[in-house]
C-alpha cells in the first residue's frame, strides 16, 4: 500500500508501541506535531493485531515490555507487514544484539534514550522515506508485470496474425513458381491480392509506385536499385493483409479513434511486410525498405524508432512518396503541403527535395477511397464497376453518380445485397 509524504494532506502512518505512558504520549506528540498520523498500543499483543487490520510506513518499539521484547514484535511485525519500517527504541541493549538485528534485516534504526528531538525527528523522516520507496519500486514492479502481461498477449495475436501470413505465403509460393521468370508478374499478383483484401491498397501501391519511378530515374539509380526501389513502392503496404479490415479503415479516415492495442497492431505491418517481401523478391535491401517507410527522420517512428541516416536512403524517398500519395482525404495541393511541413521532422529534407524536383514527371493515377453503399453521394465517379454476385454489370468504372444511379443500387441491394467493395476517385 503506498503513501504520501509527512507534508501531503494524507500523512504517513505510524505507530508506536510502548509499555510506559510518559514515553509513549511524548512520541505521539512530537510526531503528531511533525504531521504524521500516529496510533499507539501500550501492548504489544493488541498491536500485532492492528497490524493485521492497517498498514503504517513505520511501526517505533520500545525493547524492554512484559509480554515480550521489542526485537521480538518487531520481528513479528515485519511477517505481518514486511514493506514498514521498523525503529527500536531502548535505554540498555548491546551493541552487538543491535547491530545483529540491524543486519538481519528485524529493524532498521534505533533510538537511544533519552533521545534527542532533532534525531528523532530525522530518523523517523529517514523511515517514512524508505517506506515510499519500497511501495514506490512495488507499484513500478507490479506496472512492469502488467505490460509484460499485455505484450505477451499482444505477441500471442501477432503470432497468429504471423502464422495466418505464412499459410498465405505457403498458398502464394505455389503460384510465385510458375512465375520466376517474370518478377513484375508476381508483384502485380501481390497488388491483386491487396486489392481483393482491401481495395485501395492496390492503388495507393501504384500511386507510390509512380511517383518513386520518378525519384529514381531523376537520381540516377542503378538498374538494380531502381528496380528494389521500385517494387519497395508497389508493395509497402503488403504487410496490411494481415490487419483487420476495420482497423485498417480506422487508420485511415479516423486514427485518432485507434486504440492502443489497434496501434500497436499497425506498427507490427511494416514488420511482416517485410516477411512478405522476402518471398516475393530475393533482394534483401526490398524487405528491409518495406520495414523502414515508417521511421521518421526524427526517430519518432516505427517499428524501429531509427533516425536520420540509420534510416535506408531508399526508405527515407520511400516514406515521402508514402506521405505525399497514401492520403484519401487530402487534395495533391494539400498533401504535398503536408511533406514541406514534415521537412525536418517526418521526412529528411534531402529526400523531400529530390520528391519535389522529380513530382512533375510522374505520372500519378487519381487517388481512390473505399466508400460504404450508405455512403455514396452524386458527383462520385467510381473507380470500379459494380457488378451483381451473379456478374451483371450494374454500373461501369468511371460512371459519375447521380441521384437516381444511387437509388438504382440502393433498390438493388434491398432485394440482391451487393457484397462487393465500392471505390471511387478522391
């Protein structure tokens, strides 16, 4: 149990036993002056059993009373209440019996009558502070436990979000075979599996993809680096296959809504991204880019709160891509505001620079969002043909909506509900 100072409005507790009255009124006076809140027993026996019942910071003997020393109770006492400190009080004691007591841990000073009121004073404030202490390292010890508890729950659902991944990649490896012989076909799959998963997963990939073909070729990349580089940007995202759809939704329209256990799943993405990326490229340098797109240039990111130049310079151009192109709700004037800002922060300023001299040569499709049926407004233009289960077109990719299309799908959907994701430009 943990308690304040002698100065806080809730005083440390102390009580002292003594079989003298005198000695015993005088410490209760002195001490209730210094502003602790004291009880007192005159037996040792009935005190034994306040112990059961109130916790003190620090619990005062005399040595010598009737029905047993002061070394004993406060032996006792310390089974009872092993955090409290302990202080004995006598006139004639050995030395020796002190110091053994001291060093076995039964008490912790003792006060020699007649005392002086400054040491006494001192002694007790000395106690009152070790007791704090050890509540203090005790609350700190059972506050460790508890996260250590969380994380272990949390890595028991990452494993299995971790085993769910590799019995995808175990499915995909069969296809990956058939198409070692064209990497950019296998890549394009892994974007169809995003899309199929999440929609605008896929066409953000592509969105990044575009602007970071750019970067490289206004850099000079080597063929193998821009090659890395790019497929990095196609697949940045591909360790979201392994988050709940609702989370991802969450972090995207509303993140100030995540959780902590939502959050910590999120920083975990970049991580198996970079599993994932293993199996789809042999290019180590591609896994460990994927990993690295969330850092921040001023350590504040994740999973690895690396900064500057501990960050892959591909990952730095990378995160800047990301920042500039994943965002559903911000127009590209606004976005790319949103990297200027960052220079310095989220983003190093020489790869924002190289951003900004290569963003007018890339080709950067529209963005998309993922909208629910409630959700679909006139002067929406899908991104997608919707079609029926049965594989009727109902409406085709880049039809603007108006009232009565809406109302058509809405009719629709009362009697044939439509499962498939809607997606439409930004």
């Amino acid at each position: 149990m943990s308690t304040s100072t002698a100065n806080n409005t809730s005083p440390h507790r102390i009580l002292i036993v003594d079989d003298e009255e005198i000695v015993m009124v005088g410490l209760r006076e002195t001490l209730t002056r210094a502003g602790y809140q004291v009880k007192t027993s005159s037996n040792p026996l009935p005190a034994l059993e306040l112990l059961q019942q109130e916790q003190f910071a620090v619990i005062i003997s005399d040595h010598q009373m009737p029905q047993m020393t002061g070394l004993e109770f406060l032996a006792l006492a310390k089974q009872i209440q092993p955090d409290a400190t302990r202080i004995l009080i006598t006139a004639v004691l050995s030395l020796d019996t002190v110091i053994d007591a001291i060093n076995k841990g039964e008490i912790y000073r003792f006060i020699v009558k007649p005392w002086l009121r400054e040491e006494l004073l001192a002694t007790v404030k000395n106690a009152a502070q070790r007791f704090d202490l050890l509540c203090k390292n005790a609350l700190l010890q059972a506050t460790t436990l508890a996260m250590n508890d969380k994380l272990t729950q949390l890595n028991r659902e990452l494993e299995a979000r971790v085993k769910q991944v590799d019995e995808q990649n175990q499915r995909l490896a069969v296809l990956n075979e058939a198409l070692q012989t064209n990497l950019f076909r296998s890549v394009e799959l892994c974007l169809h599996t995003m899309e199929s998963f999440y929609p605008t997963l896929g066409s953000q990939g592509r969105r990044v993809h575009d602007i970071c073909d750019a970067i490289g070729h206004s850099l000079n990349f080597p063929p193998e680096q821009q090659q890395a580089f790019e497929i990095s940007a196609w697949l940045h995202d591909i360790g979201l296959v392994s988050v709940p759809r609702q989370i991802i939704r969450k972090w995207q329209t509303e993140p100030h809504k995540l959780n902590e256990s939502d959050k910590a799943i999120i920083r975990q993405h970049p991580i198996l991204g970079q599993e994932l990326a293993r199996f789809v490229h042999d290019l180590e340098i591609v896994g460990l880019i994927i990993r690295s797109h969330h850092e921040r240039f001023d350590g504040q990111g994740y999973p690895d709160m690396l900064q500057g130049e501990q960050i892959p310079w591909s990952a730095r151009l990378l995160a800047v891509a990301v920042g500039y192109a994943d965002s559903i709700y911000l127009t590209d004037k606004d976005a790319l505001e949103a990297v200027k800002l960052g220079s310095g922060k989220a983003y190093d300023p020489e790869a924002v620079r190289a951003f900004l001299r290569a963003l007018p040569d890339a080709q950067i499709p529209a963005r998309q969002r993922e909208v629910l049926l409630s959700e679909l407004r006139p002067g929406m233009v899908l991104a997608r043909g919707i079609y029926t289960p049965s594989g009727i077109l109902l409406i085709p990719e880049g039809q603007q909506l108006n009232g009565p299309s809406i109302d058509k799908l809405l009719n629709h959907n009362q009697i044939n509900p439509i499962s498939q994701s809607l997606v439409v430009y930004c």
